[in-house]
C-alpha cells in the first residue's frame, strides 16, 4: 500500500496540541495503515483556518483527504480500532472550529460522483407517487463528498429542475444532508429518496428516506454516528431555460447579500425562529437581530456583516473566542428585546 506524507509548510511545522487537550499525533501515527488508503494523504499539524469558510481555527492533530468511497470506509473504521477521535470533514462552510484546534483525526471527504440511475430501479415508489411522476423523475447517485454546486450545475446542464434552491449554498453533499441545508423553504431532504451509510460498526448500510427524519437543519445523522457515503436523490426532467434563469436569480440575489469569498463567514450564525402559532412560517433570526441592533456590533475582530445581521464575519484575524462572545452579545441583546432565545445553527467543533 502507497502512503503519502504531504509536506506542505503546515506539515512541516512541528507543531504540538493547544494546552489544554490531548494530543493523538502518536497515536495516529502508529495507527497510518490502518487509517490511510491509496487515495488518502496526511498532514500532521494542518492549520484549520485554511480548511473552512469561516477561516477560524486552531490546529487539527492529523489531516487526511480521501477521494473514493473505499478510503473514507477505512479511513473511519481504521480510526475508529485504533480509538482516535475523528471529525468528518465536508466543505467546511457550517464550522466554527475551536482555536484549541480538533483533537484527533479530520477527515475531509472529497468522494465524488453523480451518476444517473435506472429508473426502473425505483418501480417501487408508486404508488407514493403516481407512474406519471415517476416517468418524469431522473433519479442521480451523489457521492457524499460532491460539492453542492457540482449537483446544481449538473442539474442546468442536463435540464433536470427541483434542486435550484441549492444554488449558492457552499459545502458538501454529506454536510448538506447532515445538517438539512436549504433555503426558500425547502431542504435537501425533500430531494433523497435513500441512502448508502457508513454505520456505527462502519459497515455500510441502505436506507430510506425516511430514516433521516429531516427536519429544519436537522437530520438524525446529527444524533448518531452514522455518516453518509452516498445518496440517491430525485429530480425531475424541465426546461433548460427555466432551470439556469432560477439558478442565476438565486445566485444573484446570493452575491447582494452574502460576504464575497475572501471573507471569512459560516453562513447563518443563528437558525430561524419557530413561531408560537402552529404551522406558521418560521421567523428570519436577521429580523430580531437587525431591529436589536446587531449591525452595528463587533467583537475585537469578529463582527456582524453590515448587509446581513446573521453572518458573522472575519474580515481577517478573528479567533473564535472572539466569535463566541460576539455571538453571546447577541443573543443578549435578542432576549432582552424580545424574549426570544436565539440557537446557533454554526457548529463549534472543539
Ligand atoms: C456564504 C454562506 C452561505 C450559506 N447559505 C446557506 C443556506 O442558504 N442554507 C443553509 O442551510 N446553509 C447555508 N450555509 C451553511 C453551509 O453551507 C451548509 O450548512 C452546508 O450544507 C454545510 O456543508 P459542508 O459540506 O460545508 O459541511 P461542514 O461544514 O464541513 O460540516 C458540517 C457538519 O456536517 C458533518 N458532515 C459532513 N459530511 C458528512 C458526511 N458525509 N456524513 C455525516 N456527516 C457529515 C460534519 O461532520 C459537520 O458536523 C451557508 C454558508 C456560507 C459560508
């Protein structure tokens, strides 16, 4: 077996655990073969500002980048036998890493694939859908390590139309179903139809849709250790015409209001509020936080993007710490204005 030592400048750095955690390094290193796959290669020490959108981020122990199905089996049932914590890696884009840096193992999921599938293979949906919605339906194999524009794009460019609402949402297709991800009122749970999982055990498994309870940013996958490797979602055949000018107006509407990419930012810090009146329209978390006056608030170089009072940004240098107070000012400032408690939808990962 092939094993790769990147040396990059962060691996060439020695470089030990923040004080205050364990370090794995050892560990990990008498653990390679098990953990390491052809297609996989390691970083000891990698700076996990450059591995995440909000570029925040102390050092992971140990980095490694798998590309196939079969190296993120190994990679998490190798970790797992040799007992190093292991943290699943997507795009990184709904992560507020911990200056302390990850103890253990980072995984990053580069497993791509979209694959159209037979559709005779999915008879068995009728009659929860009637034979004319099938007929019309493209079913597509996603590797979990796709990023969510790969999917948009193939959709626009095969004229498939039910996934625009993706469009402009960064990340993976495993961190997207992990946490529901959407927008418009729709999340990507309402595209799977089933799914292949890597199991507690690290076996991998079939399962339907419906084993995911998708909720508002939520999934099952966030109270198990079950992980995704692929997914097989359903789309339906439309116009091409149609399908691109949706994406573009999302996209543009996106870019008026988003940070651009050189700027540091996880998204939505906060999730919508659910309203008291049953079946209402979640509230937008930006409306409390606008009207309390999150604008103008800032914590040494953390601080509320002046298009969108629910990003928090990094316009460069911010450290977590700095990100956590800002974010506890502000739910401060939510309750004592409105009473409302406001919950984090960006995942501090220590
Ligand atoms: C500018 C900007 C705009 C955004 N807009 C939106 C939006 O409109 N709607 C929205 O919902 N989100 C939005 N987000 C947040 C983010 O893009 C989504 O939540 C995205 O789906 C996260 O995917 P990821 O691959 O980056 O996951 P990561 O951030 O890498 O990880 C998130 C979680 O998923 C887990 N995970 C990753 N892969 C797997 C897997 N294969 N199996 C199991 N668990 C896994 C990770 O361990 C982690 O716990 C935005 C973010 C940014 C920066």
């Amino acid at each position: 077996m092939q094993r790769t030592a990147v040396m990059t400048t962060t691996s060439t750095i020695t470089t030990s655990a923040a004080p205050g955690r364990a370090d794995y390094s050892q560990l990990i290193k008498n653990g390679e073969s098990l953990i390491l796959s052809d297609d996989s290669k390691i970083i000891y020490g990698a700076d996990m500002r450059e591995h995440t959108t909000f570029m925040i981020g102390g050092r992971a122990d140990a980095y490694i980048e798998v590309s196939s199905p079969e190296g993120l089996i190994q990679a998490v049932s190798g970790a797992r036998a040799s007992g190093i914590p292991y943290f699943i890696l997507g795009g990184g884009s709904n992560l507020l890493i911990d200056d302390k840096g990850i103890a253990g193992i980072v995984i990053k999921n580069r497993y791509k694939n979209i694959t159209v599938l037979d559709p005779q293979n999915f008879d068995y949906l009728i009659p929860a859908i009637s034979r004319e919605e099938l007929e019309k339906s493209v079913f597509l194999l996603i590797g979990s390590g796709t990023k969510l524009s790969e999917v948009v794009n193939f959709a626009c460019d095969n004229a498939l139309t039910g996934c625009e609402f993706l469009a402009g949402i960064p990340g993976t297709f495993g961190g997207a179903v992990y946490g529901n991800a959407g927008a418009y009122g729709k999340g990507v749970g309402d595209l799977v139809v089933m799914a292949k999982l890597i199991d507690a055990a690290s076996a991998v498994c079939c399962v339907e849709r419906d084993f995911f309870n998708f909720n508002y940013r939520a999934s099952r996958l966030k109270t198990t250790k079950d992980l995704l490797l692929s997914a097989v979602i359903r789309l339906r055949r439309g116009e091409e015409k149609a399908v691109k000018s949706e994406v573009d107006k999302i996209i543009t509407e996106r870019h008026l209001k988003h940070p651009p990419e050189y700027i540091g930012c996880a998204g939505s810090y906060f999730k919508n509020v659910t309203p008291v009146t049953p079946n209402a329209r979640r509230i937008a978390a930006g409306y409390f936080l606008e009207l309390a006056g999150a604008k103008d608030m800032k914590y040494g170089c953390a601080e509320v993007y002046s298009k969108h009072a629910n990003f928090i940004i990094n316009p460069g240098g911010a450290s977590c710490a700095e990100v956590l107070r800002l974010a506890a000012a502000l739910k401060s400032k939510v309750l004592e204005k409105f009473g409302v408690m406001l919950e984090e939808e960006v995942l501090h990962v220590k």
